[in-house]
C-alpha cells in the first residue's frame, strides 16, 4: 500500500534550526543534576533504551542496599541499582504438577460465554496467596538483574566490600550534554574519580575510576562483578540465596574475560558478559559467581558489553570508545526534534516545568526506547516483576512523535508485530475477530492472570494511536502499520456489542479506573473508553481511504452508533450503574476529551463539570502520575489553560519529581516512568497545540503575560 506522507529523517542526527531559534544545549545546562551524598530515592542512570545501568553516590553499585524497592508481600527488598535490559528474561521451571489452566474462567456476554485469564482479586500488588500455578504465570517470564558492579577496599590479603559509613564527602552530577556521570567522593580515607556512561549504540558499559593524587604504594583500586540468579520477587530482580542454580563460566581472551551465564542447568548459555580492561588491570575470578578487577597502576578503565545468549561473542567497545559515543550522541539527541524554553517566564512554577520536561526527556530515552514496551519502573528496578502493561505504552513513549523523534517509538512497534499471533489466537479463542491486545505481560505477550488486566480495553486503540502519531512525524505508513491497525479495528468493532440504542462496550470489562474489578461481570460503557473507541475507528477508517482502499462498512456501523456515555446530574459517571462513580484511582470519565481527540461524542460542558467536580475533591493520593498530564490535557483542549497548568503542576505526593527526575509514586514504585512520559505528551499538546486549537501560539498555556513559551519542532496532536 502507498505511503500516505514521505517519510521524515530518521536518521538520528541533527534537525536544521531557524535562525533565533531555542539554545538547546543552555536550556539543558539549565537542569544538570547535582546530588552530595546517598539518596536512597534519586539514583542516576546511564542508558541507551535497551540497556540501562543505575548507579549510587559512587558512580558504581556499591552499596545496593542503601537504595531500596520494597516488596509488596514483605520479602526481601529489590534496589535501585540495577543492570536490565530489554533482551534479558528468565524463566524459572514449571512448578511440578501446578495446574496452569484453572485461571481461566467463563464470562457471560450477549454471545455466550467467552473465557478469560482471571484470578482471585488481590491486597494491592501482594500475590503470595494466589495458588502456585498462578503465581507461576505471573512471574514468569521475568526480567533479570544482569549484574552488579561495586567497589571493593582491600582487607588483610583480599579484599572487601566497604561500608555506607566509610563514604565521605562526595559530589556527584550527571552532564545530560555528554550523558555521563561523573562521580568524586572518598571511600576508606582515600579520594576517588570515577566516570560513568553507556553506549548509544551497543550494550555497553563504561567506568573510569582514577585515584586522586594515586601513591604507587597503595593498593590499585579495585571492583568486583557479581552475577545472580533470577528472581519471581515482585520488585527484586535479583535472587543471590542460590548459587546452585546457575553457573558463571569464565574464559579469558584479549584484553579481560569472556563470561557464559546459564541459568537452571541448561546447556546454551542465556546472556554472556565480554569484560575489557586498561592494559595492566588483572582480572581474577574470585567466587563461583565472582569476578574482581584490580587495577595495577593508576587508572582502572573498564567497559563490559552485555548480550543475548544467541550468536557470535561480543566483542564490544573499549572504554574510551563509549566515553567518546555518548560525548558524540547526546548533543546530537538534544539539537533533534523539539524543544521548549520557559526562562522567560514569571510565573515561579515555571522553572521547575521546565526541568521536569528536560530530565523526562533524558530518562524516556534511556529506559522507554527500547524493542519492548516499557515497564512503569522502566530499567532502573522491577516492578510487576519487570513486566510492561501495554496500557501504559501510550503514556511512557507516545511522546516520542510528539517531539519529532519517531524513530524512538518505533523500536517498540515490533512487538505488536511479533505477537499479533498470539493476539489473534486470544481474541479468536473468545469468539471474535482480529486481534486483542493483552495487558500485563512479558516478551512472549502471554497474558497474566488476574481479576483487572484481562478486562482492561483501552489499551486496544493504542496501536492505532501511535501509527497515526507517527505517520504526522514522518515515521510510519500504510505499508508499515496497516495491518496491525486492520486487525485492531476488527476486534474493536467486533467486541462491541449491539444493543437497542447502539453498540456497548461489555460485560465483563474493567475500565481504566479500575476501582470496579469486583463489577467487572456488570460494568459497561465507561466514557474513556467509548471516545477512545469511536476516535480510533475513524483514524482506522482514514488510513484505509489513504490506502485506497473502501471504508470498512461495520467500523464505521460502530463508531456512528456507539452509545453516547451516560450524564448523570450534568456530570459524568465512570460506569452507568451503581456505584456510579468511586471518587479514587484515575479520574478517567474526564479522559473522553483531553487525551482522547474531540470527537463531537463526549459532551464539552459535561467534562468540564465533571473535571472541576474532580479538581474540587478527589482521594488525590490514589491517583498515579499520569493522571496530571491527564488531567492537563483535558483542560487545555476546553480552553482553559490556567486550569491546565496548574493540574500539571499540583502539588500531590504522586506528582513530584525527585532531583534525578523520577516521578516517585510508593516505596514499591519508586520511579514510574508513564508520569515522565505523559508530562512530555501534555506540554506538546499545550505548546504545540492540536487539530482545531484555533491556532494561537502555545494554546495550552495561560495568556496572562506571566508565561513566556519558545518552542520548536513539536507535531501537531491530534
């Protein structure tokens, strides 16, 4: 099929700049992050999308227990200072005799009974008592701490691993110009440099750690690489309790070591580790999962590439060469796409806006813009045991478009493409057409068990969203992405339900404020999801007019005939029946317009009153942090932008962001990656504006004279 627009520039360099334009890289000088001493919530990371490596006060991962990532049931805490990536999974063995197929489970529709992956509802997060089987399907696969990486002192004739107390005075910053952090502390009386950084380009890691007036009679600096096994916990991504259960085997070659990690007496190793050194390091395998590198003189320089367990060895770049790469892309990566300048504003929140969207945009990039859909923790720690909720896609990468840098979406679009089978054979097994997107899963897009995520719809029309977010960047055609939104739009049309006054979306079904899971057998027709529907079957229908192709005739039966949400009292009600609306979790009746395009269905006064009904007394701490954005988005396509701004900004536990940028929402989440993400979606509708705006410059921020918005490069929204 045609190409409905030629292709934009995707080749990662530079964008030319109109004269006058925004100075990128002072804005971005603007917001380097500067920490001294241990914070336990504000890691800094190095990264590239597929690989990610967090870090405390030391530049290395020295002291991970400092930095933790609660349990949800009670166990052992995770930490912060992970190694993950994209390509690294584990899956534990079969549970013997567990009976994997009981979660599944009948539920009446018009149709008949159609089955789905349920399970008994849980306390939050904590699965511990669901029954093995379940919480085997849950957990697995899961994604793995691939290594640590810390400094060691010397102790009598080996050495140790030092104590948080033996830290002392240290500065820290991570120079978002060059995408390196540069790390200066003592540690057991002697002063320390380290450098640290990934490569863009390659699974690679680097680390320069250069003694301070260096003695050639102390001891060389020295570090060691640990390697665990996989972990079923919830946020842990590490289990070292059973060293058994995996083997490290070490093979030196030019210039370090060669290590083949298997896991569960398998013969083919599941990821392996090339380790390069400075020339007169020693390297020395010092346990069975154990490596310590000493520098002989001076300078210890290291670089370790990481890599699936298929293929050739890597060889992976020296040290040197990453410096020089990450120096080389980040400006690149900045003076691309678009940008924002606030510093002439008066309004004192501005300044803090303007750091949020900077530090969002470095940390979506290096964790959100990999082959897989992120997780909400992205790569710094697991949640949901490092699994992505393809809900969320939309919230941590849409963006990318938005700012002109499409190609950063589109490595995760494969991912529909590899799994549309397994799509069609869940939606086929239910009795409907095309494909239906699962929620809660890993690489294999296997569906988990549970009493929300199977019902959940809404994240059906993302697909279709993102295509047409990056055909306005350049990024996508027909050719590309016309099949994927074909069967989306099938299963869209097909799971609507015809009823005497339109089509009806459920019973069973959990809207995306998902307070009624135990409703899920009644619940029907949430306003979200019924704009979002109608929306996205027309976008469908228009890439199929593009392709010259007919208009699909039951698409649009279903977009023109979908049931116009309930108003209850002037307001909208998240469900049509009892209780009507809880006021906790997302406010998602207003999501009808505001993420979801204007599409004549949802009532404008209707969500208008509903979003000031919302702002004037909502259980704001149960909300997450896209609901801002969220929130934000709403406002400003009503044409209220003061009321935009200050739902962007408001001041709620679940809407602050940490030195280092992460938008913390609980000690099980500390960094939720889909806040950073929506906040760069909203201030491109705000900034950028949208289809029907009107055309004024920055629609969604106030006129009052206190705001100052130079931008550039940002795609209209929809």
């Amino acid at each position: 099929m045609p190409s409905p627009e030629p292709a934009g520039d995707l080749s990662g360099g530079p964008r030319p700049r109109a004269a006058g334009g925004i100075d990128r890289r002072s804005v971005v000088a603007r917001h380097r992050v500067e920490t001294a001493g241990i914070d336990p919530d504000a890691a800094l990371s190095v990264g590239n999308g597929e690989l990610c490596m967090t870090v405390d006060a030391t530049g290395l991962q020295t002291f991970p227990g400092r930095y933790p990532v609660a349990d949800p049931a009670g166990g052992v805490p995770g930490t912060l200072l992970s190694t993950q990536s994209q390509w690294g999974w584990h899956s534990t063995p079969r549970p013997a005799g567990a009976d994997l197929s009981r979660t599944v489970r009948p539920y009446r529709t018009p149709r008949g009974d159609v089955g789905y992956v349920d399970s008994a509802p849980l306390d939050g997060s904590d699965d511990s008592a669901l029954d093995e089987g379940t919480r085997w399907l849950r957990a697995n696969p899961h994604r793995l701490d691939l290594l640590r990486i810390g400094l060691v002192v010397p102790h009598g004739s080996g050495h140790r691993a030092p104590e948080a107390a033996e830290l002392g005075r240290c500065r820290q910053d991570l120079d978002l110009w060059t995408g390196v952090v540069r790390s200066s502390f003592t540690l057991a009386g002697r002063p320390l440099r380290v450098r640290t950084a990934c490569h863009p380009g390659e699974d690679t890691l680097a680390l320069r750690i250069e003694p301070v007036g260096h003695d050639p009679a102390e001891p060389g600096v020295a570090v060691r690489l640990a390697f665990p096994y996989g972990s079923q916990s919830w946020s842990n991504a590490a289990d070292w309790s059973r060293p058994g259960a995996h083997s490290s085997d070490v093979e030196r070659v030019p210039g370090g070591v060669l290590v083949r990690r298997r896991l569960d007496g398998r013969p083919d190793p599941l990821y392996r580790v090339r380790v390069r050194t400075s020339p007169q390091a020693a390297v020395d395998r010092t346990g069975e999962h154990e490596l310590l590198v000493i520098a002989q003189d001076g300078v210890l320089e290291l670089a370790v590439t990481l890599a699936e367990g298929g293929g050739g060895d890597p060889a992976g770049a020296d040290a040197g060469a990453v410096f020089a790469a990450s120096r080389a892309h980040w400006p690149a990566f900045w003076d691309r796409g678009a940008a924002i300048d606030l510093a002439g504003s008066t309004d004192p929140r501005a300044q803090e806006l303007e750091r949020r969207a900077v530090l969002s945009q470095y940390l979506t990039a290096i964790q959100c813009a990999g082959s897989l859909p992120p997780q909400e923790t992205g790569l710094t720690c697991n949640s949901w045991r490092g699994r992505f909720h393809l809900e969320m896609h939309w919230w941590h990468a849409a963006h990318f478009a938005l700012w002109a840098r499409p190609d950063l979406l589109r490595r995760s679009m494969g991912f529909y493409r590899r799994i549309l089978p397994a799509a069609r054979a869940t939606a086929a097994s239910q009795g409907y057409r095309g494909a239906r997107w699962p929620k809660q899963v890993g690489p294999d897009g296997r569906e988990s068990p549970s009493s929300i995520g199977p019902f959940l719809l809404w994240q059906q029309p993302h697909v279709i969203h993102f295509a047409e977010l990056l055909r306005r960047a350049g990024g996508g055609d027909a050719a590309e992405y016309g099949d994927l939104i074909e069967e989306t739009a099938d299963f869209m049309a097909d799971v609507a339900e015809p009823a005497a006054d339109g089509f009806s979306l459920g019973p069973p079904l959990v809207p995306a404020q998902e307070s009624y899971a135990d409703l899920r057998d009644r619940a029907h027709d949430p306003p979200f999801e019924i704009a979002y529907w109608a929306w996205a079957l027309g976008v469908a229908q228009q890439w199929r007019v593009r392709a010259g192709l007919p208009p699909e005739p039951r698409w649009e039966e279903v977009r023109t005939r979908i049931r116009r949400p309930l108003v209850r009292g002037g307001l909208y009600p998240a469900i049509p029946i009892e209780p009507f609306t809880v006021r906790a979790d997302h406010p998602s009746m207003v999501y009808a317009l505001g993420p979801v395009p204007d599409t004549g269905l949802a009532d404008r006064e209707a969500v208008r009153a509903t979003l000031h009904d919302v702002l004037a007394d909502w259980d704001w701490a149960s909300t997450w942090g896209w609901d801002y954005p969220a929130l934000a988005m709403t406002a400003a396509r009503l044409g209220e932008p003061e009321t935009a701004v200050d739902a962007l900004l408001r001041d709620t536990p679940k809407n602050r962001y940490l030195p280092n940028g992460h938008n913390r929402q609980t000690g099980t989440l500390p960094a939720y990656l889909p806040g950073n993400g929506g906040l760069l979606a909203a201030l491109a509708l705000m900034a950028g504006g949208w289809d029907g705006d009107g055309g004024a410059h920055a629609p969604g921020f106030p006129r009052d004279g206190t705001w100052s918005v130079r931008h550039e490069g940002f795609v209209r929204s929809p």
